[in-house]
C-alpha cells in the first residue's frame, strides 16, 4: 500500500514537473482579433470591417490610440507621418505553425505588404494572417502598433520591447528607402540582406559596417546616401540587441517565402500568356478559313456603298451648282430692272407734291 502511495506522489510530482515545462500559454491557430484606430467613425469603423469582410462582433474588437503609436514611431519618423489621430486598422488572425506571414492591405500608400512582413519577423511575430486598412488613404506607420497588441491580446505575453522597437525601426527605414530608390522590392531585398549579417556587425565600426551596407546596395544597382546609410546603421545596432540568430533564422524563411511568391507570379504570368497566344491563334485559324471570303465580300459592298455615295454627292453637288447658275441669273435680271426703274425716275423726277392723277 506504502509503495501504491509513493508510486501515485511520484507519477504526479512528474505530471506537475511536466506542466512546467510546457510554455504558460500556448497559441491557438484560429485566435481572431480586429483592431480600431481610436478616431474613426461609427461609418469608417464599419466600412473597416467590410474590408476586412467581417461583421462588426464577429470578432473581439481592440482600440489603439495615437499616443500608443508615438510611443514606438516618435523620433524615428516626421510628425506628419504619425500624424495627430489614429487611423489605421488591423485585424490578425493566427495560423498552424510554419505556415509563414501573409499581409494584405486596403488605403495603406506608405508602407507595403512585404514591409509589414519583414517588420513582424523582427517583433518576434510569425505564423499568422493580417489584413491592414483605413477608412481613406493612409501611411500605415501605426498599424505596426496595432499588430503588437493585437498579437499580444492573443498570447496574454508582451514581445520584447527591443524588438518592437526595431521592428518599428525598420518599417520606417524601410518606406524612406523606398521612396529614396523608386523601388520597393529592392528595398525590402536590401533591408533584409543586411539583418542577414548582423551576426558580423557587433564586432564592426560604423565605416566597416556602412562599406557593407553599400557593397549590399551596389549588388542591387543603387548607390545610397549617407543619411539613408546613418539611419540603416541606426537600425542594425537596433537589431544586434535581439536574438540574432532566431532573428536570421526567420529571415531566411522570409526570404524563400518571397522569392516563391515571385517565382509563382512569373510563372502565372507566363502561363496566362501562352493561353492567350493559344487561343489566339485558334482565332487566326478559324478567321483565315472561315472569314476570308465574308471579309471580301464586306469589303466589295463597303467599297461600292462609297462608290454611290460619291456619285450621289457629286449630283448634289450638279443640281447645287444649277440652282445656283439660276439664282445668279434672276439676280442679275432683277438688277437690270432696278437699274431701268432708276433711269426712269432720273429722267421723270419724284416731286414729292404732285397729285396723284387717279384722284
């Protein structure tokens, strides 16, 4: 019985050792959450959820506010990027793990979709579907901060700050790079190439670290000025206080995920063509068996349609010149007739008194 009694403590000191272990709250793929920029309306918080195609209760519903979004973007970005309300809106929902960051967005003309993603790698947010918009065109600076607590509601654990903060770095870093290129997808490529040494960095100076940043930039055909070069080295000391290799771990995945995603979109695009290219030349076929002889015979009628409209205008044009050779000839005569009448009356004179004879 003593050794039942043991066996029992046993099994359930070990159940208890065991539930330690195990991370205090697990994320549950499915867990929904929508968050509101705090300024919207009751018409703009709905137009929002028919974006995001939910009906507005569907889902648990978090506000952000403007001071929340300063917290990670004031001093690293212009107050009229920030701006003075908060707008954007979020809504994540979290995937099977693995299966990678998809972002869309709606009225968002800053930041763009791969900008997000990368950003989110480096919060420490992974696996999970997220739809950013406003209710009118908007930066999206600030709809990073809604994502923080939106995934943070969801795991009831906060993420770093250090990495918020970089995230929030780099999302900015990122846009300003764009804009400086013309070029989005070489910006994000750039950004994410330099986080993919960050491993090296720590041990660099800041001339070592910004010949690589350049190196990294020259091999995309851009050449980078130094204010954009100073706020990138900002942004790699940022990053150089995360867990670098989890951090470049979940780049590379990031990395393969959008040079599939590329991929994809060639090959899409090439197999729409050759269809079309298909199909068109079944058009042809058909058109030189089929349509040659109707195309003739339209063209024959066609031709003799202008045929007689040319000989109908050139009669019109007959009779317009007859009628006006007639018109000309009774104006004249009614000319020589006024001028005899005028003779007349010359010869005769217009005594204005003389009484009319048939009085």
């Amino acid at each position: 019985m003593r050794r039942f009694q043991k066996l029992i403590s046993l099994v359930l000191a070990l159940c208890m050792m065991t539930a330690l272990a195990v991370p205090a709250l697990a994320i549950d793929a499915g867990e929904e959450r929508v968050v509101i920029g705090a300024n919207l309306t009751e018409d703009q918080i709905l137009t929002v959820y028919a974006q995001f195609g939910l009906l507005r209760g569907s889902v648990t519903e978090l506000t952000v506010t403007n001071a929340e979004e300063r917290a990670y973007l004031e001093g690293i970005v212009s107050d009229s990027v920030i701006g003075t309300q908060s707008i954007s809106c979020v809504y994540i929902k979290i995937l099977e793990e693995d299966a990678g960051l998809t972002v869309t967005t709606t009225n968002i003309n800053w930041c763009t979709e791969d900008m997000y993603r990368s950003a989110m790698t480096t919060a420490g947010i992974y696996d999970a579907e997220v739809m950013v918009g406003a209710p009118y065109a908007v930066s999206g600076t600030a709809a990073l901060t809604g994502i923080y607590k939106a995934y943070e509601d969801i795991t009831g654990e906060e993420l770093e700050e250090e990495a918020k903060s970089a995230a929030a770095d780099e999302l900015v870093v990122t846009a300003e790079l764009a804009d400086e290129l013309e070029d989005e997808e070489a910006a994000v490529a750039i950004v994410n190439d330099v986080k993919m040494i960050v491993d090296e960095t720590e041990d660099m100076t800041d001339e070592e670290l910004q010949e690589e940043i350049e190196t990294i930039a020259d091999d995309y055909g851009y050449t980078l000025d130094q204010d954009l070069l100073d706020k990138i080295i900002e942004l790699v000391r940022s990053l150089e206080q995360l867990d670098v290799s989890q951090l470049q771990e979940k780049v590379q995945a990031l990395q393969e995920t959008l040079a599939t995603a590329e991929e994809y979109a060639q090959e899409a695009l090439t197999f729409g063509q050759k269809i079309i290219q298909f199909f068109q030349k079944i058009i042809d076929a058909f058109t030189s068996i089929f349509g040659g002889g109707d195309d003739e015979e339209e063209t024959e009628t066609e031709t003799e349609a202008v045929t007689e409209t040319e000989a109908e205008a050139e009669t019109e044009a007959g009779a317009e010149s007859d009628t006006t050779t007639e018109a000309e000839a009774e104006t004249e005569s009614v000319t020589e007739t006024e001028t005899q009448d005028t003779v007349t009356e010359d010869t005769t004179g217009t005594d204005e008194t003389a009484i009319d004879p048939a009085a």
